[in-house]
C-alpha cells in the first residue's frame, strides 16, 4: 500500500510585509537564505516576528536584512544578550547579489523583503526587486481588488 501524505496543520509562513505589496510595484522576487541565532530560531517557531519597516542593504557584495523584530522568548538562554532588531545577514548566489546591485543603482528600484518562510528545517527570505507607487496607483489597485470581491460574490449568488 502506498502511504499518505502528511496533512500540513499550519502554514509555512512566519511572517509577511503586507505594506510592500500595497506600496510597491514588483518586478522580480528572490529566495534568500537567513544567518540566524539558536534563540531567534526558537522565536520564529513561535511567531514572533515583524517585517514592517524592513528594507535590505547591500554592502561590500552581501546582503543585509535591516529593521526586523524578532521578539526574545522569555525563556532564552540567560547568557545571551538577544537584539531583538539586530541587522541579519541574507545568503544569496554572487550573481543573485550583482543582478540586485545594478538594477538597484541604475534604474531607481528598491530590495524589499516579503516574507519569511520555513523550508524544511530552513528559514527562508523572500525578497523582491522593486518600485514605488504612486498615489493613483495604489487607488486603482485598491479599486481594482474590490472590483474582484465584488464580482465574486456576484457569481456566487448566481451559482446558489
């Protein structure tokens, strides 16, 4: 007999910067790879991060993940001193890192992270190569999701 597969009971998402996608447009999303401590990782299985406010700075040909907050557990290891908005390195191929760095510096887009995610035993960055919307913008897709809402739920009271 063949075996069945697992039933997944949650998410693999940590955590998701739900105001990148409302302000930016986005052009090119990457996996990225994260260098984490042993009591972030605990923090992380418990949820407790926040992606507002982030941004990724690239510097010296790496990646950096500036403005997260993992919040400490209280029951962390006493003889580490957790930041809980320290500045996390980002694991990214050479040629990932020098395709972001020219489209960064020469056509005015922006790095943003996304999300975080589990893969495996691995926490992994979605980030994503962008650029700002402008105020129409943001109304038109805010009128263009309402639209959809709307036109589904029409459909739905059809289909009854």
């Amino acid at each position: 007999m063949a075996k069945k597969p697992k039933k997944k009971l949650s998410s693999n998402t940590i955590a998701v910067n739900r105001r990148a996608r409302h302000e930016y447009h986005i052009q090119e999303t990457f996996e990225a790879g994260l260098v984490l401590a042993g009591w972030e990782v605990k923090s992380l299985r418990a949820g407790k991060c926040q992606l507002t406010d982030t941004y990724i700075l690239i510097k010296e040909q790496e990646a950096w993940l500036l403005g997260s907050h993992i919040t400490p557990l209280l029951s962390a290891s006493t003889h580490v001193v957790a930041d809980p908005t320290r500045t996390r390195k980002l694991l990214l191929h050479r040629k990932e890192i020098a395709r972001l760095l020219g489209q960064i510096n020469q056509k005015g887009f922006t790095c943003v992270p996304l999300s975080l995610y589990w893969k495996g035993n691995k926490v992994k960055c979605e980030i994503a190569l962008v650029k700002g919307k402008q105020t129409h913008d943001k109304r038109a897709t805010d009128k263009d999701r309402d639209w959809e809402r709307q036109k589904g739920r029409i459909m739905r009271e059809r289909n009854k």
